[in-house]
C-alpha cells in the first residue's frame, strides 16, 4: 500500500468511511472520505512515513473544506498514542468522488514501530460550505 514498498517494513490496513454530519443530524452528511487505505512505513533511521489514501466524497449540497478543521490521524500502539498528525486536505468537491493523497514524514524511535497496531481517525470537526 505504500507508494514504495521497497523502502522499508509497512503495516497498513483500510477504513470504509469517514463522514461529516450536519450538527444535531445522524443522517444528513455533508462530505466525507470513503475508501480510506492507511500505512505506516519504516524509511529511515528515528523516521516513519505515514501515508493515506481515500475518496473524498462531495456531499449532495455542502463540500468540505480543509484549511481550518483538518482530519486528524492517530498511529497507536495498544493504548498508547505513538504520533498525530493533522491532515488540512483540498476542498472536498460537491457531486464528485475524487482521489486523495496525504503522506508525511514523522520522527519516531526505532523500537517503537514493531510495536504498531493500529491508525484511528481520531473525531474532530468539520467545515461545509454551500455548493455554488
């Protein structure tokens, strides 16, 4: 899943989907991201690279903006929080289902890679604007 599979050890896995909801509506959602594949990569020496890859998913009448509320991803091991990153993604377009790329770079000791688990899309807020 990574871009490079040749540079170091991965771990990876997906998530189905991931929506923004109109506040105080549990069926009214304005943008999302779908398809969601995640991994974490061992690249170099105190480095990992955390790449994501996912359909942004343009809601029927709002697009969602990035710039103020980024998505926010986690990379965990068992109950413990290894490194967070924000992610502030492009306009999320209405009526549209475009491809996404996000990847970083984040320090992080040796040791503590073999001990990932998982990567949570940690809840956060969202931004919709009107599609126009």
């Amino acid at each position: 899943m990574p871009r490079d599979s040749a540079l170091g050890p991965c771990t990876h896995g997906a998530i189905g989907a991931f929506y923004f909801y109109m506040e105080g509506s549990s069926d009214d959602a304005a943008f999302g991201f779908c398809d969601i594949e995640v991994s974490v990569q061992h690249v170099a020496e105190g480095k990992v690279r955390l790449e994501l890859y996912c359909i942004a998913d343009g809601y029927q009448s709002a697009r969602g903006i990035g710039r103020r509320h980024p998505l926010k991803v986690a990379i965990l091991a068992k109950d413990k929080v290894l490194a967070t990153v924000d992610w502030h993604f492009p306009d999320v377009i209405c009526g549209h289902a475009d491809p996404m790329h996000f990847a970083t770079d984040l320090a992080m000791a040796d040791h503590l890679f073999a001990g990932i688990d998982r990567i949570e899309l940690v809840g956060t807020t969202g931004e919709s604007e009107p599609c126009g």
